[in-house]
C-alpha cells in the first residue's frame, strides 16, 4: 500500500499561495506543516509535518519535496509557491 500511494504523489504539484513583497520574498514562511496540510486536503490523506522533508521556504518559487511516508518508501512531489493577488 506505501509503495501504492507512492507512485501515486510520484511527481505530483501543489500550489500553496503566499503573500509576497519585493522580489518573490515572503512575509513569513512556508512550513514542512503548510505543506503536509495542503497534502492531506488535496488528496485525503494524514501525513504527519515531520515526514514533510523541506528547508523553511521564504522565496516564491518551485521547490522539490521529499515525503517519507514509511522508513524504507519516499517520494518526491514539487510544491509550487505563487503569490498572492
């Protein structure tokens, strides 16, 4: 079933949207937390923040992402940050 799922988040997008100021830059940041709640919602599932391998991320931009969903079985997702309208 890990193996399953995945194949599944294999290469998958998120988008997350933050407010931006000069130059892409965040006011404040996105989370290993931001992203596993947007994971969950998008494809209904309960991923725990801590198994959300991610750098703080303060520049809008496309990010690669590691998701350990059990020791031994990963995958890798891009999470896309756009600014907010």
């Amino acid at each position: 079933a890990a193996q399953k799922l995945a194949q599944e988040l294999k290469g998958k997008e998120i988008k997350l949207s933050a407010k931006t100021g000069e130059n892409g830059k965040l006011f404040g940041a996105i989370t290993n937390k931001d992203i596993a709640e947007v994971i969950n919602n998008k494809f209904n599932l309960s991923i725990d923040k801590k198994k959300v391998v991610v750098n703080t991320i303060k520049v809008a931009g496309t990010y690669d992402v590691e998701v350990k969903l059990y020791p031994e079985v990963s995958t890798k997702m891009k999470v896309i940050i756009v600014p907010k309208q």
